[in-house]
C-alpha cells in the first residue's frame, strides 16, 4: 500500500511543489518495462529514451568476470538453455565461465509482468565492460553524460553465489577504472559491507545505500556507511525521511516507481531521483511538470 501521507502531501501543494528541482531518471534495470531486463536491447532503450542514469545488478562468473544480471543465477524465468531449450533449474553464474554463461539465450523470453516488454530473441547476458563500451560508442545524445547505477548482488546467507565484499568491490572498481567512468558510477548495494570496501578503495565512487521494508532512523546508518545516496523501497520512506536525508547532504533515489501516482508522491516529498522500469514515460512525465 502506497504512503497514506504522501497523497495528503500532493493534495495540498498545489502543481505538487514549485521548489522542487530537475529530478534524475534511473533506467531500471535498462527499460525492463519495454526490454528484456538487463540485457543490451535494455540498456539502448533506455538511452534512446534519455535517461540521466542506467541502473543494473551485477553478478560474477566463475572466471571472474562481472555480469550484469539480477539474479546470482541464469534462471527458467529469464533465460533459455544451451539448444534453446527451457531450463529445468537455475544455474549459478558462479559455476560457469564467461564463455559458459555466454551461451544461454535470456531475450526470447516474455515476462508476464511487463506485457509492453519486446523480446530481443538471442540477447546474452552482458558483461560491466560491454555495457560501459555500448555507451562510449552511442550516438544517442543521453549517452555523452548518462550515469551507471550498479548493484553489487551479495548474500550473506549464500557465499558461494559471489565473490567476498572485498573481492568483490575490488572487481568492480577496478573495472570502473579501466573504463575512466569514476566521475559516472555509483554503486548501490543491500550489503553494506561492499559499500564501505568500494570507499576503502575507491573513495571517488559514489556509493548507494539500497533498503527494504524498514523505517528505521535512517541517517546514522547511512552516515556509518559512508553512503552518497539512499535509495529505499519507494513504500518505505516518507517525506520526512527525504528530508532528514538530505539535510545530511545524502541524496534520496526511491525504487521501483512505474506510475503517475507513484510519481506524484515522490515528487512531493522532494527526492533527487526516481528509479523505473518506464524511463522514457518518466522523462516525459517529469518534462510535463518542468522538472526536467
């Protein structure tokens, strides 16, 4: 259930808030809404459609390659077998090499949730580098400036499916380095654990601290996580916390927001950015309320 506050807030300010300024869009996951998540297809939609950041999940092979996939496995829902066939169970990018995961088809797929998505028969599982070079290369105009918002996937529970915090943030920031993308990369993570190593190591990187379905006093957390930014479940902040965030001068980024109303009330609570599976919609949105 969205914010009871949040829509009391929109209907007493009236155009929903005249001091708000130009607010970031996040491709989720590229354009999941029109393209297969995560995928090339994904990422190029939404360029096309002029997002201020791409936002996507890696993973790391066996190899030690980072993917960019949101599960911590190739799984029957988004990806097809090696001939093409469905998949009996998951497979975890960690036991197989980037030649290996390489293999598996995850375009062809629909995905019930999102009806509008175009299949993209034959799209592999991209690399960091891939996505980073897909950009340098773009004639589209967001791509000169666009941003990279990656989530390192860690579970505490399960430390076979990655690399340790501090292996892990070491790959990453030494890919973000090779790339010269320091100034256009955050990382956003559930584990505060690789927030704090990519700052150990790679202070310039912007990190991002990534909640769930908790209200807690939220500033000393992210301060003791030396975060840049935050970005709740949008159900789970108020515009409150938004401020008490940003008076901290720690940016506020809610996810997964998809519609005008959902829209409405993050706008209302004066957030930097909104994360959607919808970027072009959004932009579009946002220009229509000259917050863009």
């Amino acid at each position: 259930m969205k914010k009871i506050l949040f829509l009391v807030i929109i209907s007493l300010v009236p155009g929903l808030s005249a001091e708000t300024g130009p607010i970031a869009v996040h491709g989720h996951r590229g354009s999941r809404g029109t393209a297969p998540e995560n995928t090339i297809p994904a990422f190029k939609a939404a360029l096309a459609a002029g997002a201020d950041v791409l936002e996507m999940d890696m993973g790391v092979t066996k190899d030690n390659v980072i993917v960019i996939s949101h599960e911590p496995r190739i799984t029957p829902e988004r990806c097809l077998g090696l001939g093409g066939e469905k998949l009996e169970k998951p497979v975890p990018l960690r036991s197989l090499t980037l030649a290996e995961v390489k293999k598996y088809d995850c375009g062809s797929l629909p995905n019930p949730r999102f009806p509008r998505q175009v299949p993209a028969p034959g799209a592999r599982i991209p690399t960091l580098d891939e996505v980073f070079a897909l950009v340098k290369a773009s004639g589209y105009e967001a791509a000169g400036k666009v941003e990279f918002n990656i989530e390192t996937k860690i579970f505490p529970a399960e430390p076979e499916l990655s690399p340790s915090p501090a292996e892990f943030a070491k790959l990453v920031a030494d890919a973000v380095r090779k790339n010269g993308m320091e100034k256009r990369v955050i990382v956003q993570s559930f584990d505060v654990r690789t927030l704090k190593e990519i700052k150990k190591i790679a202070p310039a990187i912007r990190t991002s601290q990534l909640t769930y379905e908790e209200l807690v006093d939220i500033v000393p957390a992210l301060k003791s996580a030396g975060a840049d930014i935050w970005s709740p479940n949008g159900d789970w902040m108020t515009p409150e916390s938004v401020r008490e965030a940003q008076a901290a001068g720690i940016k506020v980024a809610p996810w997964t927001l998809n519609t005008p109303k959902e829209w409405d009330a993050a706008i209302a609570a004066g957030v930097d950015a909104i994360i959607t599976d919808y970027p072009g919609e959004l932009a579009a949105y946002l220009r229509s309320k000259k917050l863009r």
